[in-house]
C-alpha cells in the first residue's frame, strides 16, 4: 500500500513540474491585431 501511496505522491509532483515548465515555457501569448473601426461623429 505503501508503493502505491508513493507512486501517486511521485506522479502528482512530475505532473506539477510538467504544467509549470509548460506554463513558462509554453507559446501562450495571445496573437495580436490592429482593429481600426469608423466612429461616426455628431457635429452639430
């Protein structure tokens, strides 16, 4: 039972290394346009 306990403990702590390696490491940034949009003026 001891095994498996650590075998999980060992798992969690691999995938949590994985993910913050990723999350650093990762192309995340969003990608980035130029909107330009007409806004109608009253000029009265």
């Amino acid at each position: 039972m001891g095994r498996i306990i650590k075998l999980v403990l060992l798992l969690g702590i691999v995938g949590f290394v994985g993910l913050t390696g990723y999350a650093y490491l990762g192309d995340l940034a969003p990608a980035q346009n130029q909107v330009v949009k007409p806004v109608p003026l009253d000029g009265n």
